[in-house]
C-alpha cells in the first residue's frame, strides 16, 4: 500500500508545509473517528483537480466499520461524489442527502473539509454504519457532540493544534475515559471509566458539577507553581497532557479545548488509569538497577581474585607455576570486562566490539616493547550476555595462544582480529557451517605472521589447556565451530563460526 507521502506527492500540488498539516491531522484524528463511531477516509484534489485520491483511512475502535476493504489509494473522478465537492468548493461540512448502501449496510456520509491558513487542502468522508443505530445513551450523545464540535474545528483550521504533536500510542484513548467540561471547567459529564479512575485517587463523590482543576489539585496536592498549573490543565484551558499521582494511584491526562466558532466553549479530558502500568515500569527500573549493581559485584569479584592471583604468582618460585596463574589472571580479567559493560546496560546486550579492543589490549601486554602488534578489522556488533562471556574468553585465549606460540624471542609481528556479522565466506575452514542460514552469524578469524603451525599439528586433538577450553566452549557452550589453519603466505589463521541473534 503506498504510504500518504508517496500519494500526496505524486497526485495532488500540496506543498510540504500542507503535507505536515495532513500527517498532524491523521496523527490526531482516531479521536475523531472513535467520537462519531464512523470510519474516516482523507480525500485530496489531484493535481488538475479532475479526481480526488484518498491518501489515509481510519476505523474507529467504538464501532462497526462502513468499509471493509482498504480505501487508500483510490481515484474518485470529480462530480462522482457530490458532498465532496460541496465540502471542497464551500468550505463547510456537508451533510445532506440519504444514506449510502454498502453490500446491504446503510451507511450516512458527511463531508468535513481539511482546512489550513485559510485555503482548503482537502476533505474528510465521515462514513457512519448506521446498521446498529439504535437510541443513544448520555455517554453516546457526549460523544457525537464532542465530534461535531471537533469537525467543526478541523474545517475551520483550528484543529490539530499546530505545534502540538501527540504521540497516540501514549495518549489516553475515547475508550479509557472521556469528561466533558465547560467554559469555566466545570464537569458536565463523566464517563464510567473517567469516574472509576478518580475514584482510584481517592475521589469519594461524583464528578458531574465539580470544577475538574481544583478537585485535581486536591486529589493530588503539589506546592509551588505546578500545582497552579495543574489546576490550569484539569480545568482545560490549553492543549496539554501530565500525569496525575496520589497515594492510592496514577492518572493520565489530555486536555483539548474545544471552540467550534471560534470561542472555547469547554473542554475535552481524556484519560487512563496508569497505575498498574506505572508501579510494573518502576518494578522494572528496581529490576534492572539491581541486575546491573549484581553485575558491578561480580567484575568487583572478579578483580579481587585477579588481584590475588597476582599476589600468588610472586610468591612462587617456578616459571611455570608463575605463568599458569598469569594466564588465569588473563581468563578472569576477560570475564571481568564483560560483567563491567553490562553493569553499564539497561538489558542484557552488549556492544562487543569496545570488549574485544580491550581484550586486545589486555592480552598485547604479552608482547615486550610492543613487539608484536594487535588490531581488530570489522565489527563484531550487539551481542547477547550469553554469547559475549565465553567469547570474551575464547578470544582471550586464542590471541594468548598467537602470542606466546607464533613468535619467538625478540621477533616482530601482527596479530589481526576480523569480525564479521552475517554470512558465512566460503572456504572459511572446517569449522565455518555453510549449511547454516547466513543471517545470524558471526564469522571471527584470528590471523598471525609467524611462525605457522607444527607439522602434523591436528587443532581437534591438540592438548593445550588453551585450546581446550576454546574447544569447549565454542563447540559446546556456542554451538559454533573452529579450525585453525595455515594462513596464506605464512603464519596460522584461527576461524571461529558462531550463530548469534539475528540483526534488531
């Protein structure tokens, strides 16, 4: 389906600033569509102005719908739909002529027109499914009268309200409850919902004849100037949107004035209930604030046995002994650096490339004066919390492993770290798994300019303390593969393939 921007662009001479005005509109207008229980549908002239194009199309959620199939897109020609054409030309809200039939359904159409700075931009269908209509309640009534006084608005150009972006996913809806005020702010009518959520807040009366700002204020005292404020907002005098909060619960407020002619006439409130939803985010927040705080003691942990392991290494006298603990020392510390980057996290991810360049510098500590040189080439990108720790340790390893074996005393060298998140290359060893799908994994090949490999060196039967633990945990813990081999014009090429959680 194309989008309303692609319409509007292709078929009509609205300008950008007008296409703005449009997308204000549709961002706001489910309220309308959900006061009138009608479906909406958004007519635009063409640019020759011989047919109209419909670029947006709402169904309301408080009643049955008039269309069952999707309008947008559609070219009316010009004459075909006369209320359309009246709305365009006049400038006003058509209503006149009989109900339309629609596969056996009357439906009553009205036309509103889409004003903006004085020029007409295009024209609103309001389609009611009249199947259902049956005598209407208080609620229904406020509803209808709501709506028209909006529609009335939007053709004078006065609704939205520019610089008023809402975000709808957020706002209250018609359906989490509706108050109507008055010019002075005094509650006309509440709606059920409306009045159980004051009631939340401790209210222990009815709403109807109340001035909604000071209950409000009331219900939920603040001092200083913002309880000024919210008594302002409750009692409706300006577009705006808060939340309220006592002891016993939280509501969600939107106030829109409303002025049909011109005046404010009164006011609409809509709002929600929030406070399970807020006590379930703050249960949240206590949640990770603490999951983070356990990963802040666990690196904490982790450097204290580090530092130990240091302490012990001096102590004893054999060289082995010495560089048996130093390398335990490493295999902690690389544990340690992923525990401190999710004690930074809010969930349990983390951006592995800033892990693996201080892994590289940890682990090139090995190499005197600098001899040997470490980088990384590629990304390595977001990875999961259960990935990242045995990565950590197996990266840790293998570059370990280059270091003290591909180059002797006093040589020179590089070391080259390359991540790449997605397909697997062909003829990446014995360990890539090309059968695999190529999104979701992560191809990590180590590469060295030393020495090369022993002969007969066989990396799955090898028994270096080291290699088996990256045997381990890549086959194992990873369900990965890995190979080493002989890399192209000398040295050793170590390929890690590793499946990991598709790109978000």
């Amino acid at each position: 389906m194309p989008s309303m921007n692609d319409l509007v662009r292709q078929h009509s001479a609205l300008d950008e600033s007008d296409l703005e005005w449009l997308h204000l509109l549709v961002s706001e207008w489910q309220l309308l569509s959900d006061l009138s229980f009608a479906d909406l549908v958004l007519w635009v002239p063409t640019r020759d102005g011989a047919h109209y194009v419909s670029v947006a199309q709402m169904r309301p959620n408080t009643g049955p719908t008039s269309y069952q199939d999707d309008m947008v897109g559609h070219l009316v020609p010009r004459g075909r739909r006369p209320l359309l054409d009246a709305a365009l030309d006049e400038g006003r809200i058509v209503r006149e002529g009989d109900p339309e039939w629609r596969e056996e359904v009357p439906v009553r159409v009205e036309s509103i027109p889409v004003r903006r700075e004085g020029r007409v931009l295009g024209v609103i269908a309001r389609n009611t499914n009249l199947l259902t209509v049956r005598t209407p309640s208080r609620l229904e009534l406020t509803y209808l009268q709501s709506a028209s006084d909006l529609a009335q608005m939007i053709a004078a150009g006065s609704f939205p309200f520019p610089g008023e972006q809402t975000d709808m996913d957020a706002s209250p809806r018609v359906g989490d409850g509706l108050i109507r005020l008055d010019a002075d702010g005094v509650v006309q009518y509440a709606s059920p919902n409306a009045l159980s959520a004051y009631h939340r807040l401790g209210l222990a009366s009815d709403l109807v004849g109340q001035h909604l700002g000071q209950t409000t204020g009331e219900l939920a005292p603040v001092r200083g100037p913002v309880d000024e404020a919210l008594v302002k907002l409750a009692s409706g005098y300006a577009p705006r949107q808060t939340e309220v909060e006592s002891g016993a619960g939280v509501i969600q407020l939107r106030a829109i004035p409303l002025k049909p002619k011109g005046d404010r006439i009164g006011s609409l409130v809509l709002l929600r209930d929030v406070t399970e939803l807020r006590r379930r985010e703050r249960e949240l927040m206590t949640k990770d604030a603490t999951i983070r705080e356990i990963h802040h003691r666990v690196k904490n942990n982790l450097q204290t046995v580090a530092a130990l392991l240091r302490l012990q290494s001096r102590r004893i006298d054999s060289a082995h002994g010495r560089e048996a603990l130093n390398e335990a020392v490493r295999r902690v510390g690389s544990i340690a650096i992923v525990h401190e980057t999710l004690s930074q996290n809010l969930d349990e991810r983390v951006e592995f490339d800033e892990i693996a360049d201080r892994v590289l510098a940890m682990v090139g500590e090995l190499s005197p004066a600098g001899a040997v040189t470490c980088r990384r080439s590629g990304g390595f990108g977001i990875l999961d919390a259960d990935v990242a720790t045995p990565l950590a340790m197996v990266l840790t390893e293998v570059l370990q492993n280059a270091l003290e074996h591909a180059f002797g005393p006093g040589e020179r060298g590089r070391v080259e770290v390359k991540a790449v998140r997605g397909e697997a290359p062909a003829g990446a060893g014995r360990g890539a798994r090309e059968e695999e799908q190529p999104e979701g994994r992560l191809l990590i090949t180590v590469q060295d300019d030393g020495r090369g490999l022993p002969e007969g060196f066989d990396p799955k039967r090898a028994g270096n303390l080291g290699l088996q633990i990256v045997r381990t945990l890549v086959e194992g813990e990873l369900g990965g593969g890995f190979d080493m081999l002989p890399a192209p014009g000398g040295g050793t090429r170590v390929v890690l393939d590793i499946p990991v959680a598709a790109r978000t």
